[in-house]
C-alpha cells in the first residue's frame, strides 16, 4: 500500500442505516480484525507505540461502542482479498475505487496527498509539469505518485533528472539528499514527509512547493463484501462514520493526529 496513488474519481460507497441509530445484535462477536501492509502515519507496525494514526481512530471508535480492534500486518492483496473473502472485517487504508465492491462508511480517515517538498531556502514552486525541466526529483524505486506525473516523467526522459531511492530507508536517503543539495525536489506523502521529517528533527527544513497533480485521494477504512458479513459490515461502518464525527467534535481526533505532526484535512 506504501505510496500507492489513487485517481481523483471517487465513488463513496454511502452506508444508510434505519431508524435514528445503529441496531445492537447481543450474539455478535465484538472484535473488529483489520489489516493492512505498513503505511506510515496512516497504519505502522502492530506492536509499536505509535501505530498509525488510523489504527488509533479506529480503536477508540470502536472502543467507544464496545469492540475490541484487532489490527494486523501484512500484505495488502493478502489484506484485500482477505476481507473480501470475509476472514478479515476490514482493511485500512484503502481508496473507493480501488475495491469498489467494499462498504465504505460516509467518513473517511484521511486524504492522501503527494506533494513536491523543497528546502526552505528554495525559491522554487510547481507552476506545472514543465517547471520540473532542468531540477533533479528523487523518487522511490518501483513506485507511482500519480498517473500524470508518471507520463510525464515517462515521456520527458532527460529533461529532469531523476534520482531514485531504494532500501529500507530510501525516503530517509531522499531527505538527506535534499538537505545537502543532492537534489532539488523530492516527491512524497504529504503525511508521510511530515512524520519522516519530525522523526529526523527536520521539520522546519524544508517546504511543500505544490501538489502532484492527480496525486490525492480520501482513505478509507473499508469493510468486508463477503455476503456472510454483509450485515455486520454494515453496522461496522456506521459505527464508524458516526465515531468519526465525535472525535472531531470532541476534539480527540486533533489530539490523536498531533502525536504524528498532522492536522485536521478538513479544517485547514
């Protein structure tokens, strides 16, 4: 799931639940197993302290209407197929259109966004694909920021100068090239570059100089298709969009999002 990109073209899948609120089924296991491969902020490791901040929504959410989370590691075609299957409730982190066949609450988790990150110093701003000409960009190996981007990069070859990351820490290689001036511009997460940089002390450093177009998309915690499931994931979802409303009234949601040096996406 790592730095996938999703189009713009959204098709919410809207849960609609009778009557005033969620019906309570006293037999129904009340523990809620969702996956996803690592994707930090948005889901990290199942055992550390800072999880993602999308699992964190997720266990106060549902904490709050009386399950237990139960979040696990692994591949995301396992993790998609597994919910679809029904052997998982949901996956996290995933956009309505690429498992168009998922129920999707009315809330998503976040937006993201890939962004062109510069040094602070850098006069530099995205006015088009042609403004790249002539810069150096660091990238990932083997991943996609956005389609356009990708054409672009693909039928420009030599006009801008690529310079491409690889290993366990091929965004930290990235920001360090930035940071010396071994290139001009890295191409990132908006969220990811901002936990990233707060991790390495660096967060002042540098600036967002535009966003990738085509490069943004709501995601979602998206629940089991299987018709075994079918009512449960109803209810699931609704919880969850209704859970997701409260934290943001309450106020929990910032404080949760602060832990990883983000904002509210619908407040800013």
């Amino acid at each position: 799931m790592n730095m996938r990109w999703w189009s713009l073209a959204l098709l919410v899948v809207l849960v609609a639940a009778c009557g005033a609120g969620v019906p309570a089924y006293a037999s129904e296991e009340k523990t809620v197993v969702i996956a996803a491969d690592e994707w930090s902020p948005y889901n990290g490791s199942e055992d550390g302290e800072k999880p993602g901040y999308g699992v964190e929504i997720a266990r106060k959410v549902f904490k709050d209407a009386g399950y237990t989370v139960v979040y696990k590691v692994m591949p995301w075609d396992a993790a998609i197929e597994g919910t679809r299957a029904g052997d998982l409730d949901a996956v996290i982190g995933a956009s309505s259109d690429e498992v168009p066949d998922f129920v999707f609450p009315g809330e998503e988790f976040g937006v993201s966004l890939m962004g062109f990150f510069v040094r602070g110093d850098s006069k530099w701003t995205f006015e088009g694909f042609d403004s790249l000409k002539g810069r150096s960009l660091a990238l990932i190996a083997d991943y996609s920021y956005s389609e356009e981007l990708d054409e672009y990069l693909g039928k420009n070859v030599g006009a801008v100068v690529l310079r491409v990351a690889s290993g366990e820490d091929a965004l930290g290689a990235n920001i360090g090239k930035l940071k010396d001036g071994s290139v001009d511009i890295v191409v990132e997460d908006v969220n990811v570059f901002a936990e990233k940089t707060l991790a390495m002390g660096l967060r002042d450093a540098f600036r967002l100089a535009g966003k990738v177009p085509g490069g943004d998309a709501a995601v979602y915690v998206a629940f089991s298709p299987a018709s075994a499931k079918a009512e449960r994931s109803v209810v699931l979802a609704r919880l969850f969009e209704e859970g997701m409303k409260k934290l943001r009234e309450s106020g929990e949601l910032r404080s949760i999002l602060e832990k990883y040096g983000l904002e509210d996406w619908k407040k800013k």
